[in-house]
C-alpha cells in the first residue's frame, strides 16, 4: 500500500508531507515554456538551454516582500440563510523586488502588460508550477507589468514594484511543486547571456544609423559585427538585416539596414533590432530591442 494514498492532510506518513514555504523567488518565462514531465524540470540542462538557446527563460528575481492582492471570494446568503461562496478570484500580487537600478530600468521597458507565465521557488529551493493537460509542468500564466514611482523615502528596499495578474484559478488548482538538486537562482543567473545597453545616437538616413552600446550600466562593448546583429519584427519586409556594421569611438557602431539583398530601409519601413552574440547556439550577449522607423 502506497502511505502517501490516503486523503487526509499528512496521510498516514509524515515522511510523505512537504510543506508550503515561502515563495522567495520568482522565474517568469515566455508563455511558450514548458516541460514534458516532472523530471524534464527537475533537469537543469533542460532550463539551461532555455536560458541561453531558446531565449524564453528570463533571470530569476529575488522578492524582498510582496502583497496579495487577490479579492475575497463572493458569498451570499440564500433564502433559506444558508451562505455559499459565488466565485472563486484569480490571484492576483504587487511583488516587491529585490533589484539594481539596471536590472529594473530594463523590467519598466520589459515588463508593460505582456503575457507570461512564472514559477515560483520557495524557501527549501523547490520550484512551483503548474500541470497542462498533457501532464507537463509549466509556470502559471500571468499579466506582468512594472511601474514606478521614482525613488522613495526611506523604504528603500520596497521601491521595485511588479504587478503580477494570474490568469487562471484553474492553474493553482492544478499546482504542482518541484524539488531540484540545484539551485535555480544561482544556476540560472550564471548562465544568462551578458547584458547590453542598445541606443539610437542618430536619425536614420538612406537606411543608415549610429547606435552606442555598452555593457549594462558599464563601459562601451566593443567588437560588434554585422553577423552580431538581429532583426526581431519588422512591417513585412522580405529579408531585413544589418548589411554593414562600422565600428566608431565609444561603443557606437553604424549600421547599414536592407530590406532585402541590397536596398535599404525606405520611408514608412521599421524594424525592431537586437544585439546578439552567438558562441555556436548559445547567446553570450544580448542587447534590449530598440524601434527603427525609416521617415525618409
């Protein structure tokens, strides 16, 4: 007889009981992520290339508090004076980061309302997620969105808001906890691509612009080429890339945009270009998005 089996709140064995610690991390990912099974999460060469291959894990965040924010669940009273509880409310939390001034600059330009999914890890280092319908494990689907106030008086460590909107009840029903042999916060960081400051420095003209970059809140990268660049989206051009890319002084580079073999960007065209160092598959450096709109 399996010990665990019976439904009671610690079963029969104690052995068998993990209990609810407090979330001290959260891992939000692209809504793409999951896993297969328990084991492939429990797997770090699985996070690992979805770290710096796939792109769709972003760095684990360190919480120094936060509230929930969830509404009280309905309850009416019938006619008979029997109450029942009418609704069940997602959750809902303003998470309180742990954070540098680099890291949440880039989270208020990340972060504005998209769809995500996180996991959560709790105080013994085990992850929390949710099962799909296939019986895989991924991270609860959230609305994130980071806004701020500017600086604050005195608590300090309570500047760094997140707003995070779960968007299924029916997801923590489904939760699911993890234990790992590693430490996510620790493993997953290390294996982040180093992060680079991308700008505009000039207008676009005849397809042609300067942009600086440097390492985050550092020094001017140096030794971009034209391979190292990336174009993200764009308004339904054939083939846009960075043709050319001439180094300046500073971490400015010039960059040639085409829209297809050799014809550059014209008026009315944009792309959303990236930075991206690639050693074989895995990134190395990585560069926030900027907007590039052809006017002339």
């Amino acid at each position: 007889m399996n010990v665990c089996n019976p439904f009671l709140p610690q079963g029969i064995n104690a052995a068998c009981l993990q209990d609810v610690k407090e979330i001290k991390n959260v891992i939000p990912t692209m809504t793409s992520v999951s896993f297969a099974n328990t084991l492939a999460a429990a797997t770090l060469s699985t996070w690992k290339t979805k770290v710096q291959t796939d792109l769709t894990v972003f760095a684990p965040m360190g919480l120094n508090d936060f509230e929930n924010t969830t509404d009280d669940p309905a309850i009416s009273t019938m006619n008979s004076t029997r109450k029942v509880v009418t609704n069940k409310p997602i959750p809902s939390y303003v998470m309180y980061l742990a954070s540098n001034f680099c890291d949440y600059k880039d989270m208020l330009a990340a972060f504005q309302g998209g769809n995500y999914r996180m996991f959560l890890v709790d105080g013994d280092g085990n992850l929390i997620g949710t099962r799909n319908t296939t019986g895989g494990v991924q991270g609860f689907s959230c609305q994130m969105t980071a806004v701020t106030k500017g600086p604050l008086k005195g608590d300090i460590q309570n500047s760094f808001k997140v707003y995070v909107n779960f968007q299924s009840y029916e997801e923590w029903e489904n939760a699911c906890i993890v234990g790992l042999n590693w430490n996510p916060t620790v493993e997953l960081t290390s294996y982040m691509p180093v992060g680079l400051n991308l700008y505009p420095s000039s207008a676009i003209t005849a397809g042609s612009i300067v942009v600086t970059v440097s390492k985050r809140c550092g020094d001017a990268h140096t030794g971009l080429a034209a391979v190292d660049w990336e174009v993200v989206e764009s308004s339904q051009l054939v083939t846009p890339k960075v043709a050319t890319c001439t180094p300046g002084a500073n971490g400015s580079y010039t960059l040639a945009l085409t829209k297809d073999t050799s014809t550059p960007l014209a008026a009315g065209d944009m792309v959303v270009l990236r930075a991206k160092v690639l050693a074989s598959t895995v990134t190395t450096y990585l560069s926030n998005r900027i907007v590039i709109n052809a006017l002339a």
